[in-house]
C-alpha cells in the first residue's frame, strides 16, 4: 500500500511541475509577443510621423523692419525681440 501511494504522489508531483512549466512558459511567450507587437507598433510610428523641417535664412532677401513678437506660453509672457 505504502509503494502505491508513493507511485500515485510522485506522478501527482511530476504532473503539477509539468502543468505549472506549461503555464509559466505560456504566460513568458504572451508576454514576449505583447511586447514585440508594441516595439513594432513603436518602430512604425516613428516612421510615419513627419520629419522636422530645418528654416533656412535667404541672405539675398531685403531685411524688413523686424516687430517683436510677444506671446504667452503658460508658464510666463515671452518677449522676441
């Protein structure tokens, strides 16, 4: 009785240490896939948005009189002079 009951705990054991080594890898690939679909989604996005536009100053072009510009940005009033 004694070497039944030793052979049914051992196979109950070795059955949960494969189901929770099934769960845990499971969940490790769900995981890796929900991060790699956003580093895609991150790396697409990037590509899609618009490129900055660097200003470029004609020195041919007559200078006109040059205003300042005054304007509030929330954190305090701005001044170009």
């Amino acid at each position: 009785m004694q070497s039944i009951r030793t052979l049914l705990l051992t196979v109950a054991g070795i059955a949960f240490t494969l189901m929770a080594f099934v769960f845990t890898a499971s969940l490790g690939l769900a995981l890796a896939g929900i991060v790699s679909v956003l580093m895609i989604g991150s790396a697409i996005s990037a590509r899609l948005s618009p490129k900055p536009v660097r200003a470029r100053a004609n020195r041919d072009a007559p200078r006109p009189a040059r205003e300042p510009r005054i304007w509030n940005d929330g954190r305090g009033t701005i001044i170009d002079l």
